[in-house]
C-alpha cells in the first residue's frame, strides 16, 4: 500500500476511479473516519469500545451483591435506572436491538427491579409479570436463571439438573470431561459444581408468585420423558440418576472434589482478579469460593470483586451497564488494521504506540489449551485485558495482520512475536483442516446435549469466520502453498453454503462469514473469477438492501429466511464492501451504492451511529453490540476502496 496520510488522516494520494463524487466523498469521510478514531486512543495506546450485550448481565450483578450481602443503593438504582431504560412497551425485554421479547432475560430484570424496589403492581411491573405468566413462567426459563433465583428459595433446587463436582476428576480422555466443554463453558460450569453441591439457599427478600402460572402449583409436571434409545433421553436418565447419587455420594470423595474445584478455580484466577477475562464465569466463581469458606476479605475474593467493579460502565444519565466482557485487544488490533488500510503512515505514533501496546500483550506461557495440543510452544493473544490462560486463534491472526501493517522501531522484536503467533496458531489446527476460537478439535457431541446446557453454545467447533482469519494471516506471512494453509481453505470452499455465503460464527452472520472468507480466499492467491468467489459475490448483491448497505439480523441464526436481511448498518455494508472489493469488484455498481451508504450516515464527529447488535457470543443465544464495530470496519471498508487491498496476494 503506496497511500500515505498526515496526522489528521487526510489522504494524500488520488486513487483514481470511475465516479468521482464517490471517491471524493470516501476521502472526505475516511478523512474524519480517521481523525475520530486517532481521538479515541488510550495514552498507553489501546482502544476498546464498550461491549453491550442484555440486561441479564445487571440483574445477576445485582442478585450477587444481594447474595454476598454487598448490595448498596446507589449501585442498584444506577442498574435500576439502565434496566428500565431497556424495557419495551409490552413490559418485555430483548437480548438484542429490535427482537423478540424473552422469558428469562424478562424474569431476571423484573427480579432486579423487585431488589431495586419498584413495586410489582407499578403498571411496568404489572406488564412485565403477566406476560412471563402467559409465557409459562418460571418454570419456563432457562436453568441458569432458575438457578438464580435458586440461590433465595424462589426455586428449588430438587428441580434443577444435577452438576456433580466430581467431574473435575474425569480425565481428558473420558467424555463429558470438563475440557470437552468450550473454554467459557468450562470455566462457569467448574465453580457451578460446587454450587450445585452446595444447594445454598439466602432469605428471599420478598415473594416471586406473581411469576408463576401457579403459584400453588409452581412446579408443573414434567413432560413423559424422551425414548430411551434417544439421546435426549438418555441425558434425561442419566440426570435422574446424578440426583440419586447426590443423596449417596461419599463425602470424602465430595469433599475431595470440591477442594480440587477450587484448586482448579484460583489458578485460573487472572492478574486482575478476573476469570477468563468474562463475567459469567467471574460471578459463579465468585460464590462458589465463598460457599467454600473464603471470606470476602480474602485476597482472592477481593481481587475477584473489584475486577467485576471494572465491568460497570457508568453513563452520562447515571445509569449503570454491566459488560459481559472487555475487548481491547481485538479493538486495537482492528482500528490499527483499520488506520492503517486508510492511509495512516506505517510509522505514524498512534499506530507504533499501539503495536507496542500489543506486543506487551502477546501471551507466553500455557494455558488450558495445551491439554489438546501438549508438545505446543506458547505465543499468542487474548481478547481482553488479561485472559494468559485462553489466548484466542481469531485474536492471534488478527494482531499479527495488524503488527505486518507498522513500521516499528525494533523490527526484530516484532518478528519474533509473529513467529510465535504463526507458529501456535498452525498448531491449533484442528483435525477437520480448521480452526476453532480458544481450543483444537473441541467438537465433543454431548456437553450440548445435557439438561443442563441450555444457555448457549457450550463446545467450540471450528468456524469459517475464524478459518478464514488465520488463512489470511498465513497468506500473508507467505504461507499460501503451505499444506495446512490449503487444508483450512479446502473446508472454507466445502463450507460455502448453496446460495454463496459463509455461516458467521462470531459476528452476524452470513454477511460476517462472507466479508472474512473472501478476503481470506484472494490474500491465498484465487482469482475474482473462481466459481466460489463469484457466487459469493452474487449473493452478496442480492442481499443488498434499497438504500446501497447491508444488514442482517440476529434473527438469521434461527430462521434461513433472515439469512442476509435486516436493517442496514455500518459494521455488515463495511464486512460486504471488504468481500467485494477483494473480490475485484471495485467498479461494480454495489460497492459504489455502498459506500455511498457509509458516506451519507456518517455523522458530523466522523462516527457512525449502530444500535443493532452486530457481533455474536452464543448464535442467537448471546448477541453482542460491540461499539467499535461501528467506527473500525466502515474506515477499512474506505481506505480499501481507496487505495486497494493492503498485501498482494499470498505475499507478505
């Protein structure tokens, strides 16, 4: 990439083109794009965005102080205050922007603001509580929030599936094992154990009737259980069976098992009192610690509590946001990639700060995942802050894309960190040719059948998305003909749906999948003209909406007809415009409807306004806004289109 660009972001080269108001207009934002972002920058030189997800993240922040016996009230009015503001006018609450109400993300913001002490004949009340009653009530919730409200005797815990702590005993190689689980799985699942063990039970402040259908029946039947040469009876028994060896387990044995839980539990334990760098998994911890005898005084505790204090995010009108997670690794990995696609100067400060940043980040010692990949040398990155035990494949991929961009000081320092990233990310290559997100070959059929996975995705299959991310990175660290690198492009192809798309793992969805394969396929030298990459295109094209941008709703994941459609954002036209234009479509009447669309919704500060959830946790379970998707993806789409692609294809 020839284009350079001052320190205000202004292009300094004319890219040349068929419709100059389009490219005029694409400097222009790209311009204040660049400007808006270099503002954003933290002195020590990351960027992160805030990480919205759902009101379920403030309801269980504060029925964990209410279980600890911390609750204060200005900590639960400012949650009160951001709850309401997140309410709909049926009395329901969404995971994401614009979706359908949903029953337990409903019962559990209710509970919060019951804690909070709003009354439940309050009219937002009222509507609240008859609609979870016309939805099944509390039965019908998922076990995790069942499990909540467990914890104050608003459930029973005789109506719970059973989680033995013993399993922590079982080795890698025995199924159901806890490494068969996800990293984010694994790491809530170990403390719930205990609690689950545990069975503790905290005087209930006030009733929870209203949330029954019945509340003189609140345990309706239980359905006939399923066949049992299925699997989904077979789970059902073997849960019946768990219950029974509750009341016979031997208590050393248990004893022995929790002790090993917690052992587990505090080595896991981050710098910052964290745990896995995510709340879930914090807060379980968290209680089941404290079940176990530790005070809250206790180093461990006290680094724990203040490390969920960091997840609060507390807004102009005083109200409180609790985020499920932190993403500065990701954030500044992408706005480096993204200044630098735009024209920055490779050794402009902002972006040396930030590979210094990110190189201070990169992670050196094993983690969880070598119980997969043992022989394995250490060197990638996180997602957040400190995460040392689970570095992340996309992260790595990412950041080593973004280090090639800098021009850096200390060139040796840097290519040593890329060995190592290239080096652990081919090693976590898993059997099918892909890659997944934290672990290799974690495709274990069974922990998603359990009673008691009902929350989400809890295993971590390779995704094209992710494949996509690391064959690019290869690509351009020259490693295009290298036999595992055409491996992981054999699965894309196979992975390409009928219609042209790629299903997206971790960003929404088929328009996410799409905008990373393609460039990933062209970085490895396919041509625009490859049949894949042509019905790619033409897919893309079909989906485009009326006013030139690209959207796609969460809704996607559980409907094909969604595939492709929703309201158009920033974020998803830029994922299109990065597939198109890697594709050589450049001229094409598309991708100038397109950027069209960034140009005349960009604001004023250079910014773009995204209300709709663009990134993905769990598909459809678990929807995350991230607030810099908005701004990072919309200046690479321009700078692209400005300038071309950054590498040539297959070299570095």
């Amino acid at each position: 990439m020839t284009a350079t660009t001052d320190g205000a972001g202004t292009p300094g080269a004319d890219p040349g083109s068929t419709t100059p108001d389009t490219v005029q207009g694409a400097q222009e934002a790209a311009a204040r794009a660049t400007r808006h972002l270099l503002a954003r920058q933290d002195a020590a030189g990351w960027w992160k965005g805030d990480l919205e997800t759902n009101v379920t993240m403030d309801a269980e922040d504060l029925l964990l102080r209410q279980f600890l016996g911390i609750r204060d009230e200005a900590t639960t009015q400012a949650a009160a205050l951001f709850i309401r503001g997140e309410q709909r006018e049926d009395g329901t609450w969404a995971t994401f922007h614009g979706g359908p109400p949903e029953l337990s993300a409903t019962i559990e913001a209710y509970v919060a603001l019951r804690l909070a002490g709003d009354a439940p004949d309050a009219p937002h009340m009222a509507r609240a509580s008859a609609w979870v009653r016309a939805h099944g009530g509390i039965a019908a919730a998922r076990v995790f929030t069942r499990i909540w409200l467990a914890l104050f005797g608003w459930w029973s815990w005789d109506h719970l599936p059973e989680l033995p702590p013993e399993l922590v005993f079982l080795p890698p190689w025995v199924p159901l094992n806890i490494y068969d689980f996800g990293c984010w799985a694994r790491q809530t699942i170990v403390p719930l154990t205990v609690v689950s063990a545990k069975r503790p039970v905290r005087p209930a402040p006030f009733a929870l009737d209203e949330l029954h259908t019945d509340a003189r029946r609140p345990y309706p039947p239980v359905n006939r259980p399923a066949p049992l040469v299925s699997w989904e009876g077979l789970f059902q028994r073997m849960d019946k069976a768990l219950h029974v060896y509750r009341r016979f387990a031997p208590r050393r044995l248990r004893k022995a098992a929790m002790d090993t839980a917690a052992r587990w539990i505090i080595e896991r334990q981050e710098s910052d009192g964290c745990w896995g760098g995510i709340q879930p998994p914090a807060v379980y911890s968290v209680i089941a610690l404290h079940l176990l005898g530790y005070d809250l005084a206790h180093p461990v505790m006290r680094a724990g509590l203040e490390s969920l204090d960091r997840f609060a995010v507390w807004r102009e009108d005083g109200a409180r946001m609790v985020e499920a997670c932190q993403s500065p690794v990701w954030d500044t990995c992408l706005a480096a990639i993204a200044l630098a696609d735009a024209g920055l100067a490779p050794d402009h400060p902002a972006l040396v700060k930030a590979a210094d940043w990110m190189l201070g980040e990169e992670i050196v010692r094993t983690g969880d995942w070598a119980v997969r990949r043992p022989g394995l040398a250490p060197g990638g990155w996180a997602f957040e802050f400190h995460n040392d035990t689970y570095p992340d494949i996309d992260d790595t991929a990412e950041v080593v894309l973004a280090l090639r961009r800098i021009r850096h000081p200390e060139p040796a320092r840097v290519e040593a960190a890329i060995a190592r990233g290239v080096s652990w990310n081919l090693g976590m290559q898993s059997g099918n040719g892909a890659w997944g997100a934290f672990d290799a070959d974690n495709t274990s059929p069974f922990p998603n059948r359990l009673p008691f996975c009902d929350f989400g995705e809890v295993i971590d299959p390779p995704s094209a998305d992710v494949t996509a991310h690391v064959v690019e990175m290869l690509a351009v660290e020259g490693k295009a003909a290298d036999p595992r690198t055409r491996r992981g492009i054999a699965w894309l192809l196979a992975e390409q749906e009928p219609g042209g798309a790629w299903f997206g793992r971790w960003g929404t969805n088929y328009v996410y999948g799409t905008g990373s394969v393609v460039p990933a396929l062209t970085a490895a030298g396919f041509a625009p003209g490859h049949p894949a990459i042509r019905r790619a295109v033409s897919w893309l094209e079909s989906v485009q909406n009326e006013d030139g941008g690209w959207g796609e709703d969460q809704r996607s994941y559980k409907d094909p007809e969604w595939a492709g459609k929703g309201a158009s954002t920033a974020s998803q036209t830029a994922w299109a415009l990065m597939a198109l234009l890697s594709a050589g479509e450049r001229h094409g009447k598309a991708v100038e409807r397109g950027i069209g669309y960034l140009v005349e919704t960009q604001r004023e500060d250079g910014s773009w306004d995204e209300p709709y959830f663009t990134g993905t946790g769990f598909p459809w379970d678990f929807s995350i806004n991230y607030h810099l998707y908005r701004q990072v993806f919309p200046l690479t789409a321009l700078g692209r289109y400005l300038y071309g692609e950054p590498f040539a294809p297959g070299e570095a």
